[in-house]
C-alpha cells in the first residue's frame, strides 16, 4: 500500500489501531453495558497516564452503546480556575436537556427540576414555571441537589439507558466528587452505566479523588481498569494498524525505545517520521536523529509545569544521572537539597 501523504495520514495515524493490547478491557466494558441495559447498573474507572488512551477507550465504548440504544452523555473536568461547581455534571445533564421537549423533560425530572435548575440554568429557561426551591442550610440543601439529580438519571434511565462519561476526573472540583460519591451509592437497581477516566499519575493520599475512590470502591458493582503500556509485540501491531501497511522491525524497535509503548507517544513519533518521509524506510538501525515531537512536549511540559522549581531541579539531575539513581548521589550534586528537603522533593 502507497503511504498517504502527511496531511491525509495524520488522520489515520491518530485513530487507528489504538486498540491493540486492550481487548480485555473493552470486552469487560462492554459487558458492564450490557449489566446496565438489564437494569443492572454499573460503575467503572479507566486509569492511566496521559497519553494511554483512556478517552478514546472511552469514545469507543460510546460508539458501542449508541449502536445498543443506550443514550451517551459527557461531562469533561476543567484544568484552570474559574470553571463552576459540578462542571461536568452541568455539561451532561446540558446535553440530555437540549434532546428532550420541555414536556418529556418535565416528566422525567419531575419535582427534582427545580432544584437541578439551581446549577443547570438551561433547564429553567425550558422549564420556566419552576418553583424557587425552599431555603435548606447548606448541607441539606447538598443532600437535596444530589437526591435530584440521582433520582432524575435513574428516571432518564428507565426511558432509555444511559451512558455517562466523567473525562480527567482527576481535575474535578470536590462537590462534583461527593456527587459521584453519592450517586454510585444507588447505581445497582438503574440502567445508567459511569465511566470515569482520570490520571494516576496525577493522584497523591492527599488528592481529593483519592478519598472518593476509596469510599465507592467498596461498592459491588465498582470496576477499574488500568491501561498499561504497550509492550514491543503490541506496539508493533499498533504501528501497523495505524500506518495502514507492515512497517520494519528496525523502526518499529527505534520509535518503541522513545516512547516505551505510550500509545499517544507512539502516534506523535510515527507522524513525525511519516512527515520526514521515513516511515516506510527499512535499515538495520532505524530512522536516525529522533527528535521529541512537540505534541509530546507540550503533554510532559504541562505535567512539569505543576511541580515545583525543586522539583524540576531533582528531575534534571535526574534525568543527566540515568534511570537509576541513588538519594545519597543526588544529595551531593545538588547541594541546596539534602536530608529530609530532598526526600520531600522526591515524594
């Protein structure tokens, strides 16, 4: 097969193949559809650092319940300040919103319409005769929103199942957490399926998503899959499929030790070789003089920028030193960072 050229190929490179070595995964997902279509539902997390293809695991898995009549519904956590409280519940309940009438959406929500309308403002300008809810104190008026909005998912579910996405959980805002909290409480007798997707890498004790999943693992029908890195059999598969033609085991080889499998990685390495024209090449020692893509720099550049200057200053020792280091020879190479400043850092 001829190589597309690089602006048709980028397309192909980013969606294809992206799959290979996650076969477990969708199968066990599909079937949690499956439980939730029953009346069963279900609970799940994917986990992963960036670029391991979490969010198209979970675009896939869409794509399937859509073709099951399940009705697919995202809500996306915001990096940056400013975003408002429950913003990714707002986005979903949003969108369901806008594919209902003004009377379907009634009868679904009910009494609960106006309390959702609290933080949903699109459901008050459907809905105009909404009554302004009672003054509560703060917490029972918590505890009320979140009845609401269980009560009205369930609801929606009865009519046709449901599949909501929660993407980069680890930026949610605490109140959308002890949402999710509370609504995984009552998820076994619905048929709404939650998939949440977040970066482990990003989780200390103290993150706010820790404690979350520490309490709704403890529910029955909770799931979590982690998404792991290809291995070199894998990532050759993956190469393949998306490239469209077999490519050389030199090169697959030498784009495996620059990425170590990241899917995200290994796209951005191979659309770099196939804009340079050396994709299809084959030599026994690969494509020379790979450079980092800015796709990935940009990715490891926005994780280092949230660490703090020690900490990027440990990293950079680190990374002249090797892969393996010891605390005693970083100690004496960086003199303003000893006893217990350092292990801090590296913590």
């Amino acid at each position: 097969m001829s190589q597309p050229s690089s602006d048709s190929n980028r397309g192909s490179i980013s969606n294809a193949g992206v799959f290979v070595g996650r076969q477990r995964e969708m199968d066990e997902l599909r079937a949690a559809l499956e439980e939730t279509i029953a009346g069963r539902g279900r609970l799940a997390m994917l986990v992963g650092e960036p670029g391991i293809g979490k969010t198209r695991t979970a675009q896939e898995l869409a794509a399937y319940a859509e073709t099951r009549g399940t009705q697919v519904l995202w809500g996306r956590c915001y990096e940056e300040d400013g975003a408002p409280p429950y913003w990714p519940w707002v986005q979903a309940i949003r969108s369901y919103a806008q594919t209902r009438t003004a009377e379907q959406l009634q009868d679904e929500m009910g009494p609960s319409a106006a309390d959702i309308a609290e933080i949903v403002p699109e459901i008050g300008r459907k809905l105009p005769d909404l009554m302004t809810p009672a003054e509560l104190p703060p917490e029972q008026a918590r505890f009320r929103l979140f009845d609401s909005i269980t009560s009205f998912f369930k609801s929606a579910g009865r009519s046709q199942p449901l599949f909501l996405v929660l993407d980069d959980l680890h930026w949610a805002d605490e109140p959308s957490l002890l949402l999710l909290q509370f609504l995984a409480q009552q998820l076994s007798d619905s048929c709404v399926l939650v998939l949440g997707c977040y970066r482990d890498v990003e989780l200390s004790r103290q993150h706010l998503l820790s404690e979350t999943l520490s309490r709704i693992s403890r529910e029955a029908y909770y799931q979590r899959h982690a998404l792991r890195r290809l291995d070199l059999d894998d990532t050759a598969q993956f190469i393949d499929a998306a490239a469209g033609t077999s490519v050389s085991r030199s090169i697959v080889e030498a784009i495996y030790s620059r990425t170590e499998g990241n899917p995200f990685f290994t796209t951005e390495v191979m659309q770099l070789l196939s804009d340079r024209g050396e994709l299809a090449e084959s030599s026994e020692s690969g494509p020379q003089g790979i450079r980092i893509p800015e796709g990935v720099r940009e990715v490891v550049g926005q994780r280092l920028n949230r660490l703090s200057p020690d900490c990027n200053l440990v990293l950079s020792t680190a990374a002249v030193i090797g892969r393996e280091f010891t605390v005693d020879l970083l100690g004496r190479l960086i003199e303003d960072l000893t006893g217990d400043r350092l292990l801090e850092v590296l913590e």
